[in-house]
C-alpha cells in the first residue's frame, strides 16, 4: 500500500470471514468495498493500476 501512495483501509482477512460474508466463490486477493460495506468489485488476484484507479475514480 505504501508503495503506491493507497491511505485507504485495508485488511488481511487470514478467517476468510469477509470472502464468505461477501459470497465469493473464491478466496479473493483483492476486494474493493465502498464506503456503505458493499462490494465494488472483486477478482482472484490483484488489480492492474489501471483498473484499480477507473473503480476507485467511480466511488462516490
């Protein structure tokens, strides 16, 4: 995270609890959630930079 600037809240979720409270078919390496809890997107490894800044710029 500090590599690329990202101030956000992240976390490591070693329980799985998120990925089954989110009902991901997959253990997910990466997992945006809005500012509401809800999912933004989700996918089974890590975003490309592109990617994660167009989700990012569309929040609210």
């Amino acid at each position: 995270m500090s590599r690329y600037g990202l101030t956000f809240t992240n976390l490591w979720d070693s329980s799985d609890t998120v990925r089954r409270h989110y009902g991901s078919p997959y253990t997910s390496r990466a997992l945006l959630v809005d500012k509401q809890g809800n999912r933004v997107e989700q996918a089974p490894s890590l975003f490309s930079a592109a990617r994660f800044q167009g989700l990012v710029d569309n929040l609210d």
